[in-house]
C-alpha cells in the first residue's frame, strides 16, 4: 500500500523540498498551491499530483479534501505568506 502525504505550500522553497524528500522516501505526494503551474512542474516531476488550493479559502480546501480522500499518513502545512 502506497503511503500518501499533502504538502500545502508545495511551489517552491521548503514545501518543494518537502514534497521532493517525501517522493524520495516512497510517499504518492498531493503538492497544494495557489501557483498550478509550479505545482504541475513538480507534481510531474515527483510523480505526484497538483492540485490549486488557496488555504484562505474553505471551497479550496474542500476540494483539495475530496483529492485526498478518507485516508492519510502526512500532512504538511507549510503554506502561508508574509504579510
């Protein structure tokens, strides 16, 4: 049985990283983010799956929840922005 993880903030910086070291590590990783075309790239290039979430908004969330299903062993909440 494949492990499955969510990165939230998975375009860039450590949530790119994270999403990469989980992959390494043999997780099916579902890379969240506002930016879908780096999380595509990356989604691609990891054999996971993008999907466009902005956590401030709860349809957002909701639909990246329906993604991931009923069944979880990672989630990293890395997403988030200054202010």
């Amino acid at each position: 049985m494949t492990k499955k993880a969510v990165v939230t903030g998975a375009s860039s910086g450590i949530g790119a990283a994270t999403a990469r070291a989980l992959a390494k590590d043999g997780y099916l990783v579902i890379c969240a983010a506002r930016r879908l075309d780096r999380i595509d790239a990356l989604a691609k290039e990891i054999d996971g799956i993008a999907v466009q979430c902005d956590i401030t908004d709860d349809a957002s969330v909701a639909s990246l929840a329906e993604v991931v299903g009923n069944e979880l062993d990672v989630l990293i909440n890395n997403a988030g922005g200054a202010v």
